[in-house]
C-alpha cells in the first residue's frame, strides 16, 4: 500500500501533473491548468505542434516535448526519472482528459509503481460533456471508448456489452460512424442514441432519436467531425446459454473428459462436479457404483 499526499512537500518534489486540454473551446482552459503549464519544467505532449497553438495562445514558454502512442515505453521512463530527480513534468493529450482514448495510462502506472505523485486536474471530456446533455440517463453509464475498426471484433465487443442495462458511449471518427450505427442497429436493436459532434466548436449538434433514424441522417448530411455516440442501454435480462453439457447424463460427462483429454476417471469425475457445481463424491458415487 501507498498513501500519497499529493500537496506535502510540493515545492521541493517532483511531480507528473495529469492536465486536461479544451475540446474545442478555448475558453474552457481552468486558470489553475494554464498556471500549473506555466510552471511545469517540461509538457509532455500527444502532438507537440497541437501543444504549441495551445501554449502559444495563453502565452506559456515551458518547453514541450513529444510522448504519444509510438514512443510511450522509452519516453515514459525518461519521464518518470525526471520526475524522481525532482521536476515538474504536465502531461497532456491532444484535447480533453489525458488516459481517456488518449496515452497516459502506462505513464500513470509507471508513476505509482515509482511512487511518484501524480496530481489529476479535473476539465473538459467529451464522454460527460455529450452524456449530461444526450436526453438518456446519466447514471449508470459504461465508457466504452473506440471500438475496434475490424468490423468482426468490433461486433463481438458489442455482443459482448448489449446487455448492459447502463447507458453506453463511444467514441467514433467520421469515415467509420455509417458502418458502427449499422453493426449497432444489428446487434442492440433499434435503441435509442444521441450523437454529438463539435462540441463546444461553433457548429456543436446533438442529432437524438432512434438508431435508424440517426443511420437515415447519415445518408442524407455531410459527416464531419469526431463523434461521441450515447446509446441506451437494455431494459431485457440476458438470456442464459445452456452450458455445452447440458443434454449430457453425467456418465456421458465424465466419459467426455476421459475420452478427450485422456485423464484417467478420477481427474474427468473432478471437472465433472466442477462443471456441474456437484459434490465429486456424488459424482464418483454416480459414475462408478451406481451405474454398475
């Protein structure tokens, strides 16, 4: 166990800040973000040059360097280091939370197994910020994230979630949000959905209504933008696959796991009642003196 006190000691430690961006607007950049940027040693950024427009427009001169997905393992050990000698590292993603559909995490998990201080700031995200004005219910939820863009993984995923009574979001890019609502619409059914794109940009909108309805939208306006989908969750109890063995009697049972995997009797009665949630005395009661 590790207790951190975040604040003990805060001017002489080093210390990873976790530091939120706008995800459109300006304007929702905290004062204690743009401060906590001015004085970090260095920025670790998703995309310096998108990192640069953003310091350049609040005026900070801290230095920002480079950690994204392609170089997170050899750049968050050189991090983590500086952190230890003592500097005050902010990382940040491209916009929204750092760690959320963005690197972080392994950095965050190197940190705490150091024991370096790691210090969140709270700010904008896409998935609440969508989730609170969506019109379905707001809690429970399930962050889902991306998808997977191999249309079979991505079908098992939400095979796998669709009886989720929680609300459920996702992220989706515009080239591949027609072929998700229709994996959607297929797997979950016709539920409904509000899709957000552009939030907090000039051009911010909410399309809510059905999945059908939304595919229809599709095909009838320009698909532009990174979009957050809100989906409803079921109000159905999942229904129960019979276990593989069911239409076995429990000598069949057994004789499956001797013939199979060629164990020996007691090894095939043991996995029996596992299987089978049995006594293995019963079982081996069953099997070897009833039978005869």
């Amino acid at each position: 166990m590790w207790q951190q006190k975040s604040f003990e000691n805060e001017a002489t430690k080093g210390i990873l800040y976790l530091i939120p961006t706008p995800i459109g607007n300006l304007e929702d950049m905290s004062f204690r973000a743009i401060r906590l940027l001015k004085e970090a040693d260095l920025i670790a950024a998703e995309d310096t040059r998108n990192t640069k427009k953003l310091c350049n427009y609040f005026e900070i001169g801290t230095p920002v360097i480079s950690y994204h997905e392609h170089n997170k393992e050899t750049s968050g050990d050189k991090l983590i280091q500086k952190v230890k000698e003592g500097l005050k590292i902010a990382l940040v993603s491209d916009a929204g939370m750092p760690a959320i559909s963005d690197p972080g995490y392994e950095l965050v998990l190197a940190a705490t197994r150091e024991k370096v201080t790691v210090v969140p700031l709270p700010g904008a995200n896409a998935a609440l910020t969508s989730l609170i004005a969506s019109g379905l219910p707001c809690q429970p939820f399930y962050f889902f994230g991306f998808l997977n863009r191999n249309k079979k993984e991505k079908r098992t995923e939400l095979e796998e979630i669709k009886w989720q009574s929680a609300t459920l979001i996702f992220y989706e890019s515009p080239h591949r949000l027609k072929e998700t609502l229709a994996i959607m619409l297929d797997v979950l059914g016709n539920r409904k959905i509000a899709i957000c794109r552009e939030l907090t940009k000039k051009y911010e909108e909410f399309i809510r209504g059905t999945i059908e309805e939304v595919i229809a939208w599709t095909n009838q306006d320009e698909i532009r933008g990174e979009f957050c989908l809100i989906v409803e969750g079921t109000d159905q109890e999942q229904e129960e696959t019979p276990s593989w063995w069911h239409t076995l009697t429990l000598e069949e049972h057994v004789n499956h796991y001797i013939s199979e995997k060629n164990i020996p009797s007691k090894e095939a009665i043991k996995l029996t009642a596992k299987d089978r949630d049995m006594n293995k005395r019963d079982v081996y009661q069953a099997y070897h003196v009833e039978k005869g």
